[in-house]
C-alpha cells in the first residue's frame, strides 16, 4: 500500500482562536475516509489546510510522503483537487466553460483550450452525469446543480487526490447516494485517495473504508466505521443516544437515533 496522504500536528490559530489543534491523520491511496463531526469541529478548516488554500500555523501535509507545502502551486493541482461546500464562479459562464478550469493546471498560459482537454473535459460531466447542462448557464443552476458541476470541474483536474467538503450538500437523496456512488468508484477504479467532510453519519458509515472523528479541531477518533460509529462515541462527541444496528443488505453500521435524541441547544462558538 502506497502511502497516500499524511498530516501531523496540523494546528491553525486566527485571533487567539485554535481551530486545528495538532491534528494527525492518513488517508492510504486509493481509500476513501469520511471526516466527520459536529457542526464548528472545524472540518471546512482542516480540508482547506490539507489542499493547500489555507496555510497552517504549525505541521505538514504530505503526499506519498512528499512535504505538499513544497511543490509548485501548479504541480500541486495536478495532483489534489478541492470541491468546497458553497463554491461559486465568479463570472457568467457555461457549466462546460466552469469543468474547464479543472484543466488549467495543464494549460499553457494563454493558450486555447484543445480537442484532448476538451475530451476530458465532457468526460467529467458524464461521470457525473450532467453532460445536457453543458452550455447552461452556471448562474442560472440549483444548489445541488451547481455542486455537481464543481465535482466534475474536480474531476477534469484528473487528481490523485480528491477532497471534498459536504459533496453531499444541497443534494435530494437520489444524488447524494449517485455522489458517493461516484465516488467509491474513482477509489476502487481509479485508484484515487478520497477525503469527504459529511454531515450525514449514515452515509459516512455505507461507503467509507475509514472514519476520522473531529471534536472541537482535534482527532478524537479514527478507523473503520464498525470500529468509530459507537454508541459512546455518538453521546460523547454529538450529544445525541442512538443505537447502532446492521444494516440489512451490505452489513455495515446503521444508526438509529432516539426520538428523544439532541438535548438542550448549545452554542459551538464557531
């Protein structure tokens, strides 16, 4: 096993606030690992630190084993693509024109775009499958719609490292499970290392070979999703009481929350 992407004593501090507080992960090539926690663990701020938009006070980010912070900015974007849970384009243009920026990292400058990246390009809105929203405008889509169009501008980036905070975002169900469904197969196809931020626990634990636990900008938890989604774990760090089942047809965890789950509302400060 190659040895994919590694972080140690990543820690971020902006105005006295410690967002990242010496965190250390792995995500081993061509797996994908759900990042999970709750809401102000500071999983946005870990996944920008980890594909280089954000520069952290104190630790290193490596892939197979080579410091990230040290290759060119365009070297890096062959290799890690970032999808952003609310990114936007900042002009009007068509969803083929917005997966095409996925090709700027192997453009020349001021060069056209050409008939092989063009190829690539409505390759990445077919796996997606939204090829008929090619010469829509992209400020004339949904939520989910425009998420969609992000992934497969990822996509076109023909990364080796793919990380996505809230894929699932404004996503009906049907498109949340044919994201994931995507996205395992660009792991078990492709051989591409994954690191999704979810919200959804459920989702997390069907289609994650490993599960990292953020709390309060610290790892409070990692491995598979039969070893991290416990009962005492969702009490402790959720503040919820659930009951973890097996799920019917594939085996893997299924949680059930009590009614009565959620207590007092709380203030997380972030």
């Amino acid at each position: 096993m190659t040895l994919g992407l590694e972080a140690s004593g990543l820690t971020m501090q902006i105005d006295g606030t410690t967002l990242l507080d010496s965190v250390a992960l792995a995500v081993p090539s061509g797996s994908v690992t759900a990042l999970i926690g709750p809401n102000g663990a500071g999983k946005s701020t870990l996944i920008r630190v980890l594909a280089g938009v954000t520069r952290p006070t104190a630790g290193t980010v490596a892939w197979n084993g080579v410091d990230l912070a040290a290759v060119p900015r365009r070297d890096r974007a062959r290799t890690a693509a970032l999808v952003e849970q609310d990114a936007r384009a900042e002009l009007p243009m068509t969803v083929e024109s917005v997966v095409g920026l996925g090709r700027v990292p192997y453009r020349a400058m001021f060069a056209a775009e050409s008939a092989d990246e063009l190829s690539v390009v409505r390759a990445a809105l077919a796996e997606v499958g939204i090829t008929s929203f090619a010469r829509r405008q992209f400020d004339s889509l949904s939520g989910g719609e425009r998420q969609r169009v992000h992934l497969a501008r990822a996509l076109a980036q023909q990364p080796k490292l793919l990380l996505l905070d809230e894929p699932t975002n404004h996503l009906d169900v049907h498109a949340q499970l044919d994201t994931l469904e995507l996205v395992r197969r660009l792991a078990t196809r492709d051989g591409v290392t994954v690191l999704a931020a979810l919200h959804d626990l459920n989702l997390a634990a069907a289609y994650a070979d490993d599960i990292v636990v953020l709390a309060a900008g610290c790892v409070v938890a990692s491995g598979t999703p039969d070893q991290v989604l416990t009962p005492e774990l969702l009490r402790e760090v959720y503040r919820v009481e659930a009951t973890v089942l097996e799920h019917p047809v594939t085996g893997r965890p299924l949680i059930a929350y009590s009614p009565a789950a959620g207590g007092a509302a709380r203030d997380d400060g972030r």
